[in-house]
C-alpha cells in the first residue's frame, strides 16, 4: 500500500522527482489552496511537505487526525500548530541544514551594506546624483558582533564575522563553554551582557515564547550608541516597535530586517525609515538552498513513513 503525500507549497522540483521515484509513494503537487481546499484535501494523504505559505492551524489539523507526518522544507515552523499536531500524533519535521549557508551569507550580505550605506547610494547614483559624501560609513574589522542564537545558521555567521576581523561574542543558553571556546566566542550568560558589549548585534533563533521580543526597550537602553541591528531570523524577536524608537532616538545608527512580525509588513515605518535596509524574506532565496531543503524534506517523509528513520522532529 502506497503512502501518498501532498506538496501544497513551490517546493523545488529535485524534491519532488525523489517522491516521484520512490516505490511505494504517490506525491500531489496543489499550490496555492484556500484554506477550505485544503482541509478538503488534506484528508486524503498521510503525509504533507509545506513552505511558509500554507497555515496549518488546529483547525485545519482538526479534519486529518490519521495525518502522520508533516515536513517544513525550511527552518521556520511557527505555520504549524504543533499541539495540534502532536495531540493527532502527527510527527512534524523541518529541514535546519539546507539554508544554513544562505541564511548566513545573507546576514553577512545585510551587515556590510548597512555598514557602507549600499542602498541609498546605489539608489542616488541611478537617479543621476554623484554623491560620496553622505555615504561616510563603518568597518567592521576589530569591531564586536553580538550573535544571539548559535545553532547551525548562528555558528555560520561567527565563522564568516571572524573571518573579517570581528570579535564574537554569543548568547545562547544551552551551549557550552567548552564549545564556545572550540569556536572562539565569548559566551554571555545574559542578553543584557551581549548588548552592552557589542557595535553589531544579529539573531539567528526560532520564534518561540521564550524569543519573542528578547531584545526591547531594556535590551536598547543598555546598548552602545550607535548600535546596528540585523533580524534574518523571525520577525517579532527584535521588538518592531523597540526597534523604531532606538532608531528615532538615535542609540541605534541602522538595522537590517530580512523578516517581519507580519509578512508582508502592514505597519510601513520601519521598512520606510531612511535608516533601515530591508529585504522581503530573503534568507533562504538561493538555488542551493531551494533544491536543499526540497531533498531534505522528500527524503524525511520517505525515511520516516518508510523506514520508521525520524530525523529533525520538532514536537
């Protein structure tokens, strides 16, 4: 009996060739469902491969309790209600490795254009003005970073900061000393540490209770003047409103928002504010990371339904 999973965001094809391909797997490619065709069809199959585009609330979860797994081809699960998921029994997965260099090439990519003001000047230029002395910017060479998260993305930015002369140092609870040594960065054991130390301060965690506004008013009041900020991670860990205040008061110098508490952003004062470098969600728009994460997540759902192999399990 075949196991039959459904694709119901753009997933890469090299991902779904690996469904196709597999005995005993029948794989439906249906993009773009409303959230009645979906809890129509979701029934129907024992397993779901999702992006961020499709919601998979108690209430949808509701109508497919024989659903056994569901995989994130991402990092990202916050579109999942896994209570729900867990109370159905349904495993859910995501895929942490395959946009971890592209995450972080992008964090790098945020934290040297914010330095060199890339944007306005590029801006300026192709609207005919030459100017250069309104871009007067910042090195990063010999100056501190703070990493809030080292998990695979966070480690990935340490190694590129350090390879352009930066100091590290890191918040992250439940790494070690011994580890942090391992990888030369100074571990704190509090944000308010890691503020107070830092010229650039980025976040590479998931969105939990625990991460939702971790840096606010308090953390801003404690930073250096001048600070700079990169969110790549998840919108709402870096308070929105925290942030624009910081800016407005002039603590912080600039931020880089890859992510936003609400995609695409309703609120527009940050992304509009002349101090701010913004992308739409960009971390994972890399070819290699698109193929990754589709093969990831194919060869997850087929492992776990399978051969009983669960890997990256989330609940």
């Amino acid at each position: 009996m075949s196991i039959k999973v459904l694709v119901s965001d753009k997933l890469a094809q090299e991902g779904v060739d690996i469904l196709e391909n597999t005995e005993g797997v029948e794989v439906t490619v249906q993009v773009g469902m409303s959230v009645d065709e979906l809890k129509c069809e979701l029934p129907k199959y024992d397993a779901i491969i999702i992006r961020s585009a499709t919601k998979l609330t108690a209430e949808v979860l509701a109508v497919a309790p024989n659903l056994k797994a569901i995989c994130r081809a991402g990092v990202g699960v916050d579109n999942v209600d896994k209570d729900a998921a867990t109370k159905n029994g349904t495993i859910v997965m995501n895929t942490p490795g395959g946009n971890t260099v592209s995450t972080a090439e992008l964090a790098i990519t945020l934290l040297l254009s914010l330095c060199r003001y890339i944007a306005p000047a590029c801006a300026k230029l192709k609207g005919g003005e030459w100017d250069k002395k309104s871009f007067t910017g910042t090195e990063v060479n010999n100056k501190t970073i703070g990493i809030i998260g080292l998990g695979r993305i966070g480690l990935a930015v340490a190694k590129r900061c350090q390879g352009l002369g930066m100091k590290v140092v890191g918040y992250a609870p439940f790494f070690s000393e011994k580890k942090a040594t391992e990888f030369n960065i100074e571990l704190c054991k509090q944000i308010s540490d890691l503020v107070k130390l830092s010229d650039f301060i980025t976040v590479h965690t998931p969105l939990t209770d625990e991460t939702r506004g971790i840096i606010g008013k308090e953390e801003f009041a404690l930073m250096k003047d001048g600070v700079r900020v990169i969110n790549g991670a998840r919108g709402g860990i870096i308070d929105e409103d925290a942030l624009l205040d910081a800016l407005e008061n002039g603590k912080c110098a600039g931020a880089a928002l890859d992510v936003y508490t609400t995609e695409p952003p309703v609120d527009r004062r940050l992304v509009e504010h002349p101090a701010v470098l913004c992308t739409p969600h960009l971390g994972a728009s890399t070819n290699e990371a698109q193929i990754g994460v589709a093969v990831d997540a194919a060869n997850q759902i087929i492992d776990a339904l399978l051969n009983n192999d669960v890997r990256c399990r989330v609940n």
